[in-house]
C-alpha cells in the first residue's frame, strides 16, 4: 500500500480507516475517523464528483446593536463579492456549516447512537487556498459578467452530461429535448434565455451536491508524523495544572468575555467563539469551549 500511496491523491474513509490500522498498529474504526475528524485532529476533504459553484465568504460573529455597543451573537457568513467559483476536484470541509453535520451524522450512525439535531451554519462550505467557500444550491442568472461566465459553464456540464456539445443547442435544438428531463429543459431555457421584458435576475436549481469523503494522503501522513513523533511536532507532555493556577486563567478569560459584553448563557456563543479562534489559527472543539464557558461562569 505504501507504494501505491505514493501515486494516490486521496483514500476513501474506508481505506483511509484500513490504512492508519495498518501503520499503526491498533484498530482504526471508520467511526474513529469521524471522530478525529469533529475534534479537530484529522481534516477530512470532499472529491466533487461533479461540477459545482460556489461563493467565496468571510466568518464573523453576528453583531447585534445594543443602546450602548454591539454585542456579539451567532456566527453569521456574508458574501465577499458576486463572483461565482467553479470547482471540481478536492476540498477540505471547512466544518462549520452543513458539512460539519453530515459527519456527526454518520459518527452517530457508525456508534449505533441517536440522530444529531442541525445546530450549524445553514450551507454547506469548504476550504480552497486559505478561505471559505459555499456551494451554492441554485445560480443566480443576470446580465453581469460573473453571472455570465457561470452560466456558459452550468449549460457547458449540463450539455456534455447528455453526450452534447454546448454548440448543440444553436445547431439543433430539437436534439436537445429529446435528450433531456423536462426539469432539464426548463434548466436550460432558463440558460440560454434568462431575460423577461423587465428583465430581473432568475435563478436556475442546481443538483444536489455530489460527492464523496476522503482524506488526502497527505493528511494521512501529516496525521501518522504526529502520532508517531509527537515531540517533532510540537506536542509535549501534558502537565496538570494546579487549582489556584486554572482560577488565575479562568478569571483573566473572564475579564476579557465582560469587557466584550459577552453573555455567558447566550445560545450561539460557543459557535461563535470557536469560529473566531479558527479565524485566528487556533483549533479548540466546540465540547471544549463549551467546558471552559461552564467554568468560567462557574468561578
């Protein structure tokens, strides 16, 4: 396997699974996976296995205007521009939206336990050289040059989907229609003649995500180097700390949520603080952050 690894750019979770057993030397469960996966420690990513459209986003905790200041809530995802992304290939879950639930999901169905209930961002997002993205379900279809260029490309797949050139619908239309689904036709009216007389933007239904999970083998092996050289990798022994010691922390992180006006028995402040200590390179799971806002209010 190790040679074969070396031409691969990902394994299924699975083989992934299979693998990390074999390295290591002790059973790796695919529920394991999930698990490593929702704490932090393993970046699971998706291989699109079609085409898909995306937004680029900027995370922030909503901002709620108060009489004296602005107060943080839950954590809001606003659109950078109007720029539509067209992927294919490999992303990394970006773990706060939809795509984080999907995996709780499964972790639970892997431990036989009961259905999570959805308490993420609404969307489903990814990684892509250092920001985040979200897939978008429809496109919205106007005169701008962005919209443009999604377009051409959505009736492009669309088209070779079915064994056509985009071409085609020029040459012979009526070979179109007998190609495609009525839902299909209606996509690629909408494509190729999106204006009414006032013409406002419609929006074309793209399909349901598709995809599958995997991990890179790069990963793999990042994952592997820090189990096997925890020194190497920055990770040193844990030592206890001593009651007066934790007060002194607790009371210094306390001091700074108050001068934030953060309310400690708000919902959506665990969301939020965890999506602002990934802003600032920094990975604590939302169970911790939980923990640690129980203590803090408990001092």
């Amino acid at each position: 396997m190790n040679k074969l690894l070396k031409l691969k750019q990902y394994l299924s979770i699975n083989d992934s699974a299979d693998y990390l057993t074999a390295t290591l030397e002790e059973t790796v469960s695919v529920a394991d996976i999930y698990e490593l996966s929702l704490e932090g420690h393993l970046a699971i990513s998706i291989r699109l296995t079609n085409q898909a459209y995306a937004k680029k986003v900027d995370l922030a905790p909503e901002l709620e205007l108060t009489s004296r200041e602005e107060r943080f809530g839950a954590v809001q995802a606003n659109e950078v521009d109007e720029q539509v992304h067209i992927f294919n290939g490999l992303y990394d879950l970006a773990m706060i939206g939809e795509e984080r639930f999907e995996l709780r999901k499964l972790y639970q169905r892997e431990v036989e336990g009961d259905s999570p209930v959805l308490s993420e961002l609404s969307g489903f997002y990814v990684k892509h050289e250092g920001c985040i993205y979200k897939l978008l379900e429809s496109l919205t279809v106007t005169k701008s040059e962005e919209s443009q260029i999604s377009k051409e490309a959505r009736l492009e797949s669309l088209l070779k989907s079915k064994g056509l050139m985009s071409q085609s619908h020029f040459d012979d239309p009526l070979t179109i229609f007998e190609n495609l689904s009525v839902s299909e036709i209606e996509q690629v009216a909408e494509l190729v003649n999106p204006f009414n007389d006032n013409e406002n933007s419609s929006f074309v239904s793209l399909d349901r995500h598709s995809y599958q999970l995997v991990l890179k083998t790069t990963e793999l092996q990042r994952f592997i180097s820090l189990i096997n050289n925890p020194s190497s990798s920055g990770i040193s022994e844990e030592k206890p700390i001593h009651p007066p010691e934790k007060r002194s922390y607790l009371k210094f992180i306390s001091m700074f949520l108050k001068l934030h006006e953060f309310d400690l028995a708000k919902k959506g402040n665990t969301t939020a603080l965890s999506t602002m200590l990934e802003q600032a390179g920094l990975s604590l799971c939302n169970n911790t952050v939980r923990k640690i806002l129980s203590e803090v209010e408990d001092i």
